[in-house]
C-alpha cells in the first residue's frame, strides 16, 4: 500500500495529466478515463469495485434511462409539437433567428428547470433543439451547450430545481443551521440566470463550435421529394390567400401547385385564395415534408389516412428497380397500398419537375418513394422484389388508446410517487420504461440504440476518479490548503477561495461530491471565525453547480455532449468565461445580500 501522500500526488498529477491529454485531443475522452482509472486501480488507490460501482449508481442509471426514455416518447407522441405550442419555439410560418431561437430557448428552459429538475428537461429538449437546428440550417453544436448550461443556471433559483441546493439543504439540517433561505436562492439564481443567459445570447455564441459534419450529414441525405396535401374541412386556411396562410415562403419546402377538382393552378400566385377540398403539392427535402402537417394548418397527407389506425408506422425510402412491375402504372392502379402494406406519400425522380396527385404519377425505374410502410412492409417488399429499401428514416409508434391511457395512469402516479418522496427518480424512470416495454411503446431494440456507450464509460469512470479524490484526501488536502491562505484575508477572500475549489472539484468529481467535500470545510470555517455561515453555504450550493468548464461535471453537458459532436476544449472555451460571470456574480449577490459578511 503506498503512503497516502503519495497517493494523494499520484492522484493529483493523474488528472491534470488526463484533461490535458484529453483538451490537446492526444486520446478519445472514454479512453483517457479508462486508462487513469485502470492505473490507480493497478496501484493500489482504487479497488476495482469502486472502479466498477458507477455501473450500479442510481443518477447514472436515471440519466441513461432519461435518454431512452425521451426518444421512446418523442416516437409515441407528438413532442416535437406539444414543445411548438408550450414554448412557441419558431412556428415554421414565421421562423425564428438564431439569436431569436437561442435566447427564448434559454429563458424559457431556465425557467422550467426551477421547478422541474434540469436532467429531464435537457432529456426532453435535446432532440427538439437538435431537430431544429438540422431544420434551420444551424449546426446543433451552436444550440446544445446553451440549451444544458441554461437549465444549469435556472435550477440554482429554487431549491428543487437540482440535485446541488437538495443535498446541500441535507448537510445543513443535519448539523442544525437551518435551511437554505429560499428569497436568497431566488434573487441570486435570477441573477444568474440575467447575466449567464445575456451573455451568451450577446457575444458568448460565437465561442461555441459549428461542427459542420453532423449538418452537412444530414444535408447530404437530403432529397427533393414531391408530396401531395389536402385542407381539412376545419382547415384555418380556407377563405386565405397563399401569403395570409404562411406558405408563401416554407423552409425546405414550396408550393409547386393546386388540384382544384379537374383543374390545376400552377403556377400558385400570392392572391390565390384556398378552397375546401384543395389538393396542394409541395416539392421539398425529406425532413420538412413532416412539418407540413404539424403545425396546425389543416393539412393531412390524404395516402396516410388508412394508416392511423396501426400501432406502428415506420417512413421508409425505396427505390423502384430496373426491372419492376412497377414501372409504367400508377399507384393506384396496381393497388399498392394493400400490396405492400405502405403508402406512397411522396415520389423524387432525380432532379425532374413532377405534376399531379401522386396517386397518379405513373411510376419509372429509379424512382424514389417515400413510404408510410406498416408492419408487413420489409416482406412484402422481399417477396415482390419490384422495389428496394434504402433507409428508415423515422419511425412512429401509434399506441392504441386504451394503451396510451394505462402509459399516462402509471406515469402519472410514479411522478405522484417520486413528488411525495416515496420513490426515487431512478425507481420512478423504471417504472416508466417498464410500461413503455409491457405496452409495445417501446422495443428493447431501441435501448441499444439510442443508449451511447461513450457517454455511459465517462460518466462511469469519472465518478471512480472522483472516488479516488476522495478516499486519499486530494480534493480535502487542496481545499485546505487554500483556505488556510486566505483565512487571514478575511471572510470576502475565504468566500470566493471556496467559489473557486468547489468550481475545480465539481468540475471533475461531479457536484454531489463536491458538496460533499466542501460543506464540512465551510461548516468548520464559519465556526472557527465566529461568522454566519449562510453565505459560505449559498456559495457551496451555487459553486457546485457550477459545472460549465467540463462535459463530466454535470448529467445535462453529457447528455449533449454526443449530439452536439463535442470535444472537452469546446467546453472550457466558452465554460471559462461563463463560469467567470457566474462566480463574480454570485460572489456580488451575496455581498449584497448579507453586507455584514
């Protein structure tokens, strides 16, 4: 067994050398992680069950269940469009800005993470912001990060919005003074939450990374696709002109013409003014044709209609082949809706201007189908080998209703549950996956899917990092040794020492943990100087949750952290000057509101 000084120097050098190993891209992050922990385990310093217990820790095991969970939901239901009419995030008729986008988002996110806990609200939006991003030509790179330090920053003004202020307000009843004062938690977390968010939206974008390669991806794959729509009887666009509905000027998309019983208005002029039972046809990309119909227009994609009633539906691309029986007739003529149990919804012929219902395009070799496709589809179409898959682009489940009721009966009373403390997150989460998984609502399929293994090991071994700091006494022994060279300078010096040592330690032992370590220096410190410890708590709680420089500092900047196509430096380089203004304006805040201090 090594002395614990030296354990404490081995540890300590240990990380320096993995971030700067990690921020100069020398390995993969999950690699670097790996490789520290496995080193400290082969010395001594690590046991290889604390290497290993991050595998069984309910908060990792909650944030992965919250991924699954959230694109389970996002195939069941329409979330994209509940957030649409919730939040009022760029309606497609009248698209917001970047900076638009970007500043609503974060007010607004903010402000549900203070009464809902910031986890899986970043769980929820990240496939929204994403989406919208990809939609809107903007690398999602530049949405992610503000989307998870935004709920970072709005669930320091409540003490439920996050884990921090809850298991702060624990040490703090444990050793009888009192609880966190709630106005106090509400004026500097709103403060924060001004200054973070305003910067960002004023000059802090432009230190976020525009990884273009996941953009230019899905620009690549996209297709020019023909797709037929029809007006509801209901629809709010009947009686309007073609610029009073909104579709004057439709991202990724454009009216091409109207079928007005046997005639056809092509081209579509400004004035026109749309009739009950008008067929529109649109020409666009693949991803904004689903648009078309969510937004409360009236719209429906009248092929689509037999396909409603079925408990899955996936849109699949097809090719027609050289030699198909296709070739020559139209869909409706050959019955292709029974025949291969999918619907055609829109057609592309590489570059040609097409016409008509697409019922009634005769259909030619190489011509690509977007397909509605059901259960049966992948057979018949192996059967008849007239036509080929070339990708799955979505997938909708469509749980029947009585399915849907039980889903929102046990969702409801986990939530009810988890509320009234009687479970915990993680319990809560399972009992919902459990459901989707009994209901068909979700396939276990998925979870391998959408489950990032990269994310699980760095969450992983982080917390076995963290560990390490804590069984040799290195985050203790730095602590201290700070502390004592400022406790001469007085409390205003002592405070913003611990901002500072709790930002370090959170930043690369999680905020739990670092709670852990400071609290009981902050509680010894207030006792020694005979001095109110409520600000040295308030700057514990809000330094903890100051994780902006890292990805492993907190579950939300790892949940991003794939989607956004991030490295660690994209962190640091726009984490450092954030964590700057938080720390300086908490440190400001609570001079202000305790002036005695």
């Amino acid at each position: 067994m090594l002395p614990q000084y030296l354990q404490q120097i081995i540890t300590l050098g240990s990380i320096v050398l993995l971030f700067v190993a990690i921020y100069r891209e020398w390995v993969r992050p999950v690699v670097g992680f790996l490789g520290v922990v496995l080193g400290l385990v082969l010395l001594g310093i690590l046991t290889p069950q604390q290497m290993l217990m991050g595998f069984s820790n309910e908060s990792i095991a909650s944030v992965v269940l919250l991924v699954v969970l959230s694109s389970a939901l996002s195939k069941n239901f329409q979330i994209e469009s509940m957030i649409d009419r919730i939040y009022h995030l760029g309606k497609r008729d009248t698209p917001l800005s970047y900076r638009s986008f970007l500043l609503r988002m974060m007010i607004q996110v903010a402000a549900f993470s203070s009464i809902v806990n910031n986890t899986p609200v970043v769980a929820l939006m990240t496939p929204y912001v994403f989406n919208w991003g990809r939609k809107y030509n903007v690398s999602p790179s530049r949405l992610l990060i503000p989307l998870s330090y935004a709920t970072i920053m709005g669930g320091m003004i409540t003490l439920v919005g996050t884990s921090t202020t809850l298991v702060l307000n624990g040490f703090m009843t444990n050793n009888g003074v009192g609880d966190i004062p709630g106005l106090s938690l509400l004026l500097i977390g709103g403060a924060v939450c001004l200054s973070g968010i305003s910067f960002i939206a004023l000059v802090g974008h432009r230190l976020l990374p525009n990884h273009q390669d996941i953009l230019n991806t899905f620009q690549e794959n996209q297709r020019e696709y023909l797709v037929e729509t029809a007006l509801q009887n209901n629809s709010p666009l009947i009686g309007k002109t073609i610029t009073e509905a909104g579709l004057r000027n439709l991202k990724g998309m454009y009216l091409v013409e109207i079928i007005r019983t046997k005639k056809v208005v092509s081209p579509v002029r400004p004035e026109e003014k749309l009739q009950r039972n008008d067929v529109l046809i649109f020409a666009g990309a693949t991803e904004f044709i689903f648009d078309l119909t969510s937004n409360g227009r009236g719209l429906v994609l009248p092929q689509y209609d037999d396909t409603r009633k079925r408990d899955a539906v996936k849109v699949i691309e097809a090719v027609v082949g050289a030699n198909s029986n296709l070739i020559g007739y139209t869909a409706k003529e050959i019955d292709f809706r029974r025949r291969y149990d999918a619907a055609i919804v829109a057609i592309h012929r590489n570059g040609e201007r097409l016409s008509g219902k697409i019922g009634e395009i005769k259909l030619r070799q190489g011509d690509l189908l977007l397909l509605y496709a059901g259960r049966d589809f992948r057979n018949r179409a192996d059967l008849y080998r007239d036509i080929f898959i070339v990708s799955q682009v979505k997938e909708f489940l469509q749980p029947k209703r009585e399915n849907t009721f039980l889903f929102m009966l046990v969702t409801i009373a986990s939530i009810a549950a988890l509320l009234v403390d009687f479970i915990s997150l993680f319990t809560a989460l399972l009992v919902i996956f459990a459901a989707m998984v009994g209901l068909r609502m979700i396939a276990l399929s998925d979870v391998k899917r959408e489950v990032d293994i990269n994310m699980v090991g760095i969450l992983v071994f982080s917390l076995a990092l963290g560990q390490a700091m804590i069984t040799t006494g290195s985050g203790d022994l730095v602590a201290q040794q700070i502390l004592g060279a400022t406790a001469s300078l007085g409390p205003t010096a002592v405070l913003a020492s611990l901002l500072i040592i709790t930002t370090l330690l959170t930043s690369f032992i999680t905020n739990v943990g670092a709670v852990s370590i400071m609290f009981p220096l902050a509680y010894a410190i207030s006792n020694t100087l005979q001095i109110d410890g409520t600000p040295l708590y308030l700057g514990v709680a809000y330094a903890a949750s100051s994780a902006f420089l890292t990805p492993i500092g907190y579950q939300t900047n790892l949940i991003v952290y794939g989607p956004g196509g991030y490295n660690f430096r994209d962190f640091f380089r726009i984490g450092l000057p954030i964590t700057a203004i938080y720390l300086a304006t908490v440190l400001s805040m609570i001079k202000l509101l305790y002036p005695d201090f």
